[in-house]
C-alpha cells in the first residue's frame, strides 16, 4: 500500500500558446517551446506536460483552459501571448471567466520584473487565477508572449554576482500547488529557488 504522506501524484502542467498568426501556421510558435525548455531545466520532480496552441478567441481559451483543469487535469496552467491592450488580446479576460480565485500577485510581480526593461511593460495584463472543481485544482498564470520574457518572469533579475535583484514568480508557484492540495514540486535551486515556510518543507527525495 502506498504511504499517503510521501507519495506524490503525477505533476501535470499545461502549456498553452495563443497566437491567430502561429496556430495559423503563419510562423512558428516560440512560447510553448521556450515554457517546455524553462521548466525542463526549473523543475526536478517529474512532470508531464499537455500543450495547445490556439488562436486569439475568447471562447476558444476558455474551453482550453477548462479542458486543461477539469478533463486532462493539470496542476499548473501556463499560457503566453495574448496580453496586451490590443482588441484580439483577450487571453486575462478568458482566464479570468474560468477563475473561482484570482492571485493578483503575480501579475502585479511579473509587471516590475519588466518594467526593469522597457517602460511598455506597464501596458501588460498579465494576472493569474485558481481554478476549482469539486476534487480538483489547478493555478492558471498568464505570461508574455516572448522567450526572453518569459525567462525573466519565472526565473527573475540576478546581478552580476548572482545576487536576485527582483524575484521570478515561480519561486512562489510550488507553495502554491501546495496550497491547493497538488503534488509537492521541487526545482534546481540556481535557476528557480522555491520558498515555503518550515512548515511545509518535506525531506529532499530519495
């Protein structure tokens, strides 16, 4: 019989990338790419991951995001593109009609990480939500569209000598599957260090 106070369920993240022009295979898709390639490196606890690529519709990033939570149910949802303040981008209006919780923070962090770079970041919507099912739940976070971008939102500012200069949000993402009764995720510390209290800490896997 499995021990329920180590076992740990199969970690399922989506990744989902909204774009008109590259699910119209008018160019390449970097964002799922550039997501699959940061979290490879991030995370240590073996994950799966689900990926959809889809185009600026508000109805179809709905039905993906509740297909991702409720059917295929993944833990973490990322999605990129889709932001800004352009009439197509609608990517925190959908998240937002399947939320139950919304967790500000993390748009509120991701905009002062880029704001570090250009003054436009100002101008992104990016937000990040709960969604709940009767058994089940998952954190939806909505990132930029760029794989430089998306590096430096989930991983944060070092200098020169390593030090942080602003934290990645993803330092805050394992405490919060935590939270929400999902699989214990652990990462590289030297690209995304977790923080959860004492309380919460768990002996380091085998």
């Amino acid at each position: 019989m499995t021990n329920p106070t180590t076992s740990n369920p199969e970690l399922v993240i989506g990744l989902v990338s909204v774009s008109d022009r590259a699910s119209g295979g008018v160019y390449e898709d970097k964002g799922i790419p550039a997501l699959h390639d940061w979290l490879a490196q991030a995370i240590t606890t073996p994950f799966r991951v689900e990926t959809r690529l889809i185009p600026d519709e508000r109805a179809e990033i709905e039905r993906t995001l509740v297909d991702l939570v409720d059917n295929v149910r993944c833990h973490l949802v990322l999605t990129t593109g889709g932001t800004g303040p352009a009439r197509r981008d609608l990517t925190p209006e959908a998240t937002l009609a399947v939320a139950t919780k919304e967790m500000p923070g993390f748009g509120e962090q991701m905009r002062q990480i880029s704001l570090r770079f250009v003054p436009t970041a100002i101008l992104s919507r990016q937000t990040a939500v709960i969604r709940e099912t009767a058994d089940h739940a998952a954190l939806i976070m909505n990132l930029p569209g760029q794989p430089k971008s998306i590096k430096e939102t989930l991983e944060g500012l070092k200098d020169e000598a390593g030090n942080t200069v602003v934290g990645g949000i993803f330092a805050a993402v394992p405490y919060c599957i935590d939270l929400i009764k999902g699989p214990y995720i652990e990462t590289n510390p030297s690209i995304s260090k977790t923080f959860r209290p004492k309380s919460a800490l768990r002996p380091p896997a085998a």
